[in-house]
C-alpha cells in the first residue's frame, strides 16, 4: 500500500516561510503528476501547485511568485516552498501523487497551515 506522508506545516507570521514535504513509500521516479492541494474551512480543495511528467510545473494565481514547488527522486520527496505567506494561505495542504502504473491518485493526510499575526 503506498503510503504519503506530509510534514513541515505550522503556524507562521504574516510574511513568513515554510516549507513542506511529502514522503511517499514507493520511488517517484516514473510518476504522471504530483502536486500540492489545500483546503480552507468552508472552501472546496483547491489545486495549489503541480509538477507534470518530469519538470513542467503549473501554479495557482494566488499563489506564483510565493510558493515553489520540487522534488528529489534520491528521497522520494516532493516539497512545497512557501513564501511571503498570507492570512488567505491559511489551510489544509494535502499533496497528491499518481504513478504512470497506477489508476488512481494517492493523497496524504493532510498538515495544517496557519498564517497568523
């Protein structure tokens, strides 16, 4: 069963940074997408920043220019730098990976980021 799991979230000033890491248990080598998702309270999820195939990489609006998103097959880790970060950044982060072998997406459980004076 391959498994994801999320670190780094935390509560942050306005204008800070964090970065988070998504582990996964099985090689993210030969893998079709993988990105990072958030969600508010009361909000749909929403796509937050994506890596295609080997290094096209798409972002949110909200998020271009702040938020930086990469991987390091040696680890089997995709990160999610985030900076200048904003009350309106508060959420949920999940990230999402599907391999070019599998059917389906496989999502972590979830950190929480609260962006707070």
């Amino acid at each position: 069963q391959v498994q994801l799991v999320e670190s780094g979230g935390g509560l942050v000033q306005p204008g800070g940074s964090l970065r988070l890491s998504c582990a996964a248990s099985e090689s993210i080598f030969s893998i079709y997408y993988m990105g990072w998702y958030r969600q508010a309270p009361g909000k749909q999820r929403e796509l937050v920043a994506l890596i295609i195939s080997a290094s096209t990489t798409n972002y949110a609006d909200s998020v271009k220019g702040r938020f930086t998103i990469s991987r390091d097959n040696a680890k089997n880790t995709l990160y999610l730098q985030m900076n200048s970060l904003k009350p309106e950044d508060t959420a949920v982060y999940y990230c999402a990976i599907k391999w070019v072998a599998s059917a389906r997406t496989y999502w972590g459980q979830g950190t929480q980021v609260t962006v707070s004076s």
